[in-house]
C-alpha cells in the first residue's frame, strides 16, 4: 500500500496481463513522495572573522548522496556585519521516512563578494551535521546544533527549523466525462509534466463500456502527485481504447492547469488527436479540495512509533558456529539477522521517545533442559518486561541467546504475531497516539499459514505493520501471500477480509550487497500510508504540534495485558502446588516465555540450584561472551547447575495448555526420535508416513496430515520437492 491510496486501486488492466503503460502508472506510483519540508536557518553566537567588522555569513547546505560523498544543494544570502545572522532564504527539502538523510551545514564568513569566487577563498567558521529524522522529532521540529572545524569545538550555534509544505496532501476531487465517444472500452490517463521536459504518467480509471456519455469512478489524486504542488504547471489527460493486447489506441489528448480545475466551473476542454480535434470533450465535474492529514501531522503531533522485533532460532539456520550458518556473526559483519535489524532500527530510533525494544524468538529449544520448544521467547530472559535498550540492546540479546538456546523449529508466526496484536491493543485515543511495527526475520517457509491469516486479519484493525525479512537462499514465493498486495487476505476463521494492508514482504539477499539504507528504504516505505489510513478509519486526527518532548505514558509495571498474563501464571503455579517463596523467586530471575512447562522448570531449577545434570549442553551454540546482564539476556546459572533439570520430568498439566502450544504439549508426551528420523516439519516426532505421489518421507503422521487436509492448497504439497500430496500411508516399524 502506497502513500496515496487512492491513486493506486485502479492501477490493473481489465483482463489480462499488466502492459506497459499499467507499469509507468505504478512506478509513479512508488516514486510518491511522502512530505517536503521547509527548512529555515539561524546562528548565534558565531566568531567574528573580520578584524574592522563583524563577520559576513552565509550557510552551505549538503546532503549526502547513495555513495556517502557530500553534494551541495543551496546556499543561503549573505547577511552583513552579524554574529547572529537569520537567513531569509529557506531551504526545501523531500523528506522520506523510509531513509536516514544525511544533511551537513557550512558556515562561512564571505570575504569576497564577486559572483565566481570559491568557497576555498571565503573564511571557514564551521560545520555540523544532523539526519533530518531529528528534526522532524525535535519539539516545535526545531534543533540545535554546535558548529565546530579542524581546531575549534566551539563555533557557534546553528538553528534548524522545520515546517511542512501542508498544501500538497490536501486532495483534488473531480468526476470525469467524454461527450461524444467515438469507441467503446476507454479509459483515461493523467500525466505529471515535468521540469526537465515530458510527462509522467500517475493516474489511470477503470475501463468504461458505454458509447453515448463515458463517464468513470471519481477520481482523488494529492496536490504533490498532480502537480508537485505548482498550480501552474500542466496537466496532461489523454483518452485511450482499452484493446487486450495492452496495444491501446489515443483517442485524444488535453491539458489544464490545478489553477483552471479550481477556478472554471464545469471545465469542458476539446481533445485533440494529431493536431485536429477529434470530435469529443473532456468535461470536469464537481472540482474541489479537500484537506487530508499527512504522516509528519501526526509525528509533529506526538504520535510514537513502537519497534517490536522477533528472530528465528530454528534449525535450518545451521550451527550458529558453522561459517555457513545464517547466525554466523562475521567479524565487523554480523549476520543477516543482524543487519536486518540494524537496517530497521536505524531508522526507527528516531520515532520512540523511551527508545525500549520488546525483542523475541521463535523455534528454539531452552535452557535449562532443553526438552521444551518456545515459538515466542524473550530474548533477554524475561517474557513479562522483554524490553531492552536500543538497538544495541537488541544486538546484545540476539548474540546472547544464540549461546543460550538450541535451535530446532517448526517455524510458526501466529504466537508472535499474536502477541504483537496484544501490544498494539493497549488503549489508543485521539490524545494517546502510537503505532506498532513488528519486524520478523525468518529463513524459511512458515508452518502454520493458515493460523498466520487468521492473526494477520485480526490484527488490520489495530495501529500495527509487519515486517517480514527472509534471509537465505530458501524459496519465498508462498510468503508472498502474506504480503497482499494483489488481493487482500482472507480468514476463513474471524469469517472477513483483512481492513488494511499491513504486511511488507522482502528477500535479505535482494540487498546483500547493497548497503543497508536500501534494505530500509524497502521495509519501511508502505508504513506511513499505512499509519495514516489506521487513524483516518478510526476518525483520529493529529494533535497540535507538540512543544516538548516527553516519554510515551507507560506504566512502569509494563503492559497491562502482560501484567494479567502473569497474574494468570501465578495462579497456574499455585494450583500446582508451587510455594509462594518459589514463585517469586522465580519471577525475580525471569520466566523466558509464557509456557507452562517451561515455567515449572524454571521454578525447579531454583528450588534445586545445586543439582547437577550428567547430560551436557546442545552442540554448536556460541561460546560464552561474559556474563548476560539484567534486559540484555537470558539469566543463566553456574555452569554446575545450568543443565540441571535436564533430566528430570517435568510435571504434566492437567489443565490444558496455553494457546499456540499445542505442538510443545503433544511432544513432552512422546519420546524424542533419534535426529535422523525426526519429522522435518516438527522437528518433534518420529517419521512414520509416506507421502504420495512423490514419495518422499520426512514428516510424521501429525503433520504429514496437517498438510494433506490444509484448506490452503498451496500449502497441501510435499516440504522437500514441492509436489501436490493426493494421500498419505503410514508406516510401522517392526
């Protein structure tokens, strides 16, 4: 979903294939600008240069290209005789959400004054940098900064402010008519001129079948997108005769101005084909302009934008030891998964005052036996305060659980998605305004896409994006379908469509080798559309521009739907017969995740920290770095006690277990296959069917008919060749 929703709902061509002028229309499209931003600079305090006057200054504006090399873009007018110069000329800038925008100022006293002279010829005062992000989240969007050179820390101050070009969100409203149609099947495109000659195509209606009066939908397009907000520049509409093969034939063609659509009732304009008029006319009807809120109104207002992140630890990564393992952290590298964070949170920072990170896992075996698999754990020990702080934070816990927990799998979404949805439920008002974005990274094709749907479509009503990365050389086309773009998602379950399109899909290995900043302008370009549309639907308009920054209200004891989740645990625990003492010390240490098995654990490894267990740990985990602090990872014992529990039963419920662990539940009742006969989807069971027709065995009987009875047909084929299953025959070991 683009930033102009409205110009994109029409962007197919009536049965068949897109052609080219489908693919000019939706590259405009994604060209989109979100904002422009009027930058407007002061100084004070600066030295003074000159030995009879004061200093002449004048300010260089730069901003950093693709390849990180600086390019001057303005300049401001010299003012005399000032060590407090306000500059008149503005600067305008395009600002992009999706990207870090380097932006340096040079302050110069100008020595001599002749149009040619270079800038090595002017005294040098001193520079400062900013990323335009910070000046958008700066209160009133104004900052301060410090200009320095080579020799002097202190130079002066330099005052950037910044103000929204408001005008080009507001909405052109028109209703289109050709009188006097001379074929059936038209439709009409408008054209962007541009400065440096031609046209760009931006818009495209339906196809109209009438041949008296060819009328189409109304049409909405934004100020920015018709005319890049200058009322004078031309518009061109062309008609065209819809033909199958995408080979269109012009009917006509015309041209207006924003000026004369807003200014001549009822606008009739001749079209014209090869220099003669064609017979038909071009009627506008019912123009008008409407304003609309744009995504820096409600930043401006106060608006937070919340980064929840979660990481697969399931076994087709590889040994996170192992060169070739997509958890290999490559010295001054990282892995994908790092880089794929780094990417987002780069961006993201900038946006959330508190600056704390809820950060998960899913697929992975944990301590202290090893015997449950979590498909949502906290990576910093704690799944009742999983925050950290700041992407480094993130970066951190990540490393710390690649030695603390096993991988293993199956690679489910639905429970972290889940639990995002819970985060993003909290109470959302006209005066508490925040939205959620959940960042998954994952390297293989999920195993619960059914579940996924019915999450994804519940959670379209909520202030959430998804995020998905996958890194690897694995076959992503079935994760397309999340991404809905062609056609929304359905969930047979909640019985409706999703609201909005929340979910971005992208291959790591599409920017591997390309710096990160592409890799974030990808990700995050849907998020302002789709942050506008959620409050537009709930009648939520931006706040007044806010004059301080304050942290988002939270409570201190963290969500309240955590807090009643561990309210429940506690209970759980006591039923079972847990002493009080237990439990609290317990939680001081930290529950990793919500599963009850797990919990019991947890709490019988403080009851018993000195049992030691003859079973060592998991192969092919990350040697220790240190000891794991508080928020940053998982608490771990002593070496002598940390596998403790390893062999000893945990407790079965008999209550039923919580949602989304099913699977964990059925596995803790049956013994676990040796690893050449595991089960490839679960990761849990023996392999004991065949599937057919290609006969391939690698699943057990549970999940083996998991995907023969799937309602999904893309979903009902075989996990290594990918052929259809018509039936599945099980197999008995004598």
């Amino acid at each position: 979903m683009g930033n102009d929703s409205s110009s994109q709902g029409k962007v197919t061509s009536e049965g068949g294939a897109r052609d080219e002028l489908d693919a000019a229309v939706s590259l405009a499209t994604d060209q989109n600008l979100t904002s422009r931003l009027e930058l407007s600079i002061s100084c004070t305090d600066l030295p003074n240069m000159d030995v009879l006057s004061k200093s002449d200054p004048m300010v260089v504006m730069s901003m950093r290209d693709s390849r990180g090399n600086w390019v001057e873009t303005a300049r401001t007018e010299i003012i005399h005789d000032t060590l407090n110069p306000k500059f008149v000329k503005s600067f305008t800038v395009d600002y992009y959400f999706e990207s870090q925008q380097w932006i340096k100022f040079d302050v110069y006293d100008i020595d001599d004054f002749s149009n040619n002279a270079p800038l090595s010829a002017q005294d040098f005062i001193g520079s400062t940098t900013l990323v335009l992000h910070e000046v958008v989240n700066s209160p009133s969007q104004t900052i301060k900064k410090q200009l320095s050179n080579a020799t002097h820390s202190d130079r002066g101050i330099l005052i950037v402010s910044a103000e929204e070009l408001r005008n080009l969100h507001h909405k052109v409203n028109m209703q289109l008519t050709v009188t006097h149609p001379k074929k059936k099947g038209c439709f009409v495109v408008f054209s962007r001129s541009k400065e440096s000659g031609g046209a760009v195509p931006i818009y495209r209606t339906e196809v109209n079948k009438k041949s008296d009066i060819a009328t189409w939908e109304p049409v909405s397009l934004t100020v920015e997108r018709l005319c890049r907000g200058d009322d004078q520049r031309p518009i061109n509409i062309e008609l065209f005769q819809w033909h199958r093969s995408g080979s269109h034939v012009l009917l006509g063609a015309t041209s207006c101005t924003l000026n004369q659509l807003l200014n001549t009732p009822n606008l009739s304009l001749p079209l014209v084909l090869s220099n003669h008029t064609s017979g038909q006319t071009l009627c506008f009807h019912r123009v008008s302009m409407s304003a609309q809120s744009s995504f820096l109104d409600y930043i401006f207002g106060g608006c937070e934008i919340a980064l929840i992140t979660a990481i697969d630890f399931t076994r087709s990564n590889g040994v996170p030891t192992d060169f070739n393992s997509l958890h290999y952290l490559r010295p001054g590298v990282g892995s994908e998964y790092s880089r794929a964070v780094q990417a987002v949170g780069d961006v993201l920072k900038y946006y959330d005052s508190d600056n704390k990170i809820p950060v998960y896992g899913f697929g992975a075996r944990l301590p202290p036996s090893y015997e449950n698999v979590s498909h949502c754990f906290a990576l910093n020990g704690n799944y009742f305060a999983p925050e950290v702080l700041g992407i480094e934070g993130v970066q951190q816990a990540y490393q710390n659980a690649l030695s603390t927990v096993s991988l293993h799998g199956p690679t489910v979404f639905a429970p972290i998605i889940h639990l995002a949805a819970q985060f993003a439920s909290e109470t959302i008002s006209q005066y508490s305004q925040k939205y959620f974005i959940l960042l998954m990274i994952t390297d293989g094709i999920i195993n619960d896409m059914d579940a996924t749907i019915n999450e994804i479509v519940a959670a379209s009503a909520l202030p959430l994006s998804i995020i998905i990365v996958g890194v690897g050389a694995e076959d992503f086309s079935l994760m397309e379908r999340l991404d809905a773009d062609t056609e929304p998602l359905y969930s047979p379950k909640l019985g409706k469509y999703m609201e909005r399109d929340i979910v971005q899909f992208v291959p790591f290995r599409n920017f591997a080798n390309k710096p990160l900043q592409e890799l974030a302008k990808e990700v995050l370009y849907e998020v302002p559309g789709q942050l506008v549309s959620f409050f537009s639907s709930k009648n939520i308009q931006p706040n007044p521009p806010r004059r301080t920054v304050e942290p988002f209200a939270t409570d201190d004891a963290g969500p309240l739907f955590l807090q009643q989740e561990q309210q429940m645990l506690t209970s759980q625990l006591v039923n079972l017969g847990v002493p009080d003492q237990l439990i609290v010390q317990a939680a001081e240490r930290g529950f990793p995740t919500r599963e009850i098995n797990h919990c019991l654990e947890m709490v019988n490894l403080v009851a018993q920290p000195n049992h030691v267990s003859n079973r060592p740990p998991p192969m092919g985990m990350l040697p220790r770095q240190g000891s794991f602090q508080t928020n940053n990872g998982f608490q771990q014992p002593s070496q002598q006690s940390a596998y403790a529990m390893r062999a000893q039963t945990v407790p079965t419920l008999a209550t039923a277990p919580p949602a989304f662990n099913s699977t964990a539940a059925a596995a803790s009742t049956t013994a676990a296959p040796s690893d050449g006969n595991t089960c490839k989807i679960c990761f849990e069971r023996a392999i004991n069917t065949v599937l057919l027709e290609c006969g391939h065995q690698v699943a057990c009987s549970v999940c083996a008919d998991a995907l023969l009875n799937s309602s999904n047909a893309n979903n009902k084929i075989c996990p290594v060749c990918r052929a259809p299953i018509s039936r599945v025959v099980r197999t008995f070991s004598s």
